[in-house]
C-alpha cells in the first residue's frame, strides 16, 4: 500500500484543470416609433459611430445587418436615415467566480489509533467566470433628428470565448439585435449563441 500512495499522488497531481469557456446568450431590447413610415419611407440609411470610441468593427457589423435587412448603406447625410452606433465595454469584477469542482484523494496506512495520511485537492475546472460586458447600442434617427427605432444587445464572455474578441462580439451582437428587423415595440428577447 506503501509503495502505490506516491504513485496516486504523483498521477493526480499532473491532471490539467479544465475549464468551459463562459458566453452568456446576447440578451435584446428594442424600441421602434408608433409612426413607422420613416422606416419604410428610406432605402437608404447612413450607419456612423456615434463618438470616437466606437471600434469600426461594430459599425461594419452593423452596417451588414442593415444591407440584410433590406436597406442600402450610404455615406451621404441629410435625407436619409442614420444609425449611430455605440458600444460600452465594462469589465466585470473578478470577485465574480464559481467555486471549482475539487477532487481529493488521500491514503492512509498503520492500525487502528495511529497511521500517517495524505490528501490532495485538485480542480478540475467547471465553467469559467465572465471577465467582460459587451454592449452595442443603435439608434435609428430620421432627418429631423426623431427616434424611430433603438435598440440594444449585451453580452457576457470570459477569456475563452469564441466571442471574445471585438469582431466576433460585434457580428454576434448585431444579428442578434437585427433579427426580424424592425420588429415589434418594447420586445425583449435572449440570442443563444453556439
């Protein structure tokens, strides 16, 4: 028995964790306007970042998911409608964790009142802990300057993700907040995302 405990010990102790990569699914918010002949009245609209902070990887995703939506992209103000695109990036606090799923293992040897012991405790992952907020705003404007549609889609990733990075967060985020576009007012939905 003496001779196998450091063996256990040594063959538990070389296990990598594993860890499931955290992505929330983008949840949705939109709003469009009692009057919508703004909307069907263009077929046009001007897609812009609505400040300097905006990472252009969200205005081309927007911008594709407007071309899907029926509409053509253009560059000319004035008549037509505009989308302007803002994007926030929160980090999320790293108190936020799951506990880790721990395994111990342990042996013990001698008689009954006496006996050395040993025990090791090693995580074996679990799902990792969502390090970011990704959320992208639009707002849909006519040529006066009125709201006629808004929306806005958040997701959660960790380090992991396969959404992690700005370009797949952006393509994410704005099919899921254009799916059915204009839609309805008020909805609210969730996008699982694979």
């Amino acid at each position: 028995m003496k001779a196998y405990l450091p063996l256990a010990l040594a063959a538990l102790t070389v296990l990598p964790g594993c860890t499931t990569p955290y992505t929330s699914p983008v949840a949705v918010d939109r709003f469009v306007a009692d009057d919508r002949s703004a909307l069907s009245a263009n077929d046009s609209i001007v897609v812009e970042a609505a400040n300097l902070n905006v990472p252009p990887e969200f205005v081309s995703a927007v911008a594709r998911e407007v071309e899907k939506s029926g509409y053509a992209v253009t560059n000319r103000s004035g008549r037509y409608l505009t989308a302007r695109v803002t994007v926030d990036v929160t980090p999320i606090d790293g108190a936020y964790r799951r506990s880790p799923v721990t395994v111990g293992a342990g042996g013990s040897t001698g008689t009954y009142g006496s006996g050395v012991g040993a025990g090791v405790g090693i995580s074996l992952g679990g799902r990792e802990a969502p390090n970011r907020e990704t959320q992208l705003s639009v707002s849909i404007r006519d040529s006066l300057g009125a709201a006629v549609w808004e929306g806005r889609a958040t997701l959660a990733t960790g380090p992991n993700s396969d959404y992690a990075s700005q370009a797949a967060a952006a393509d994410a985020l704005a099919a899921a907040l254009f799916e059915g576009f204009p839609g309805e007012n008020g909805v609210s939905y969730e996008v699982e995302l694979d």
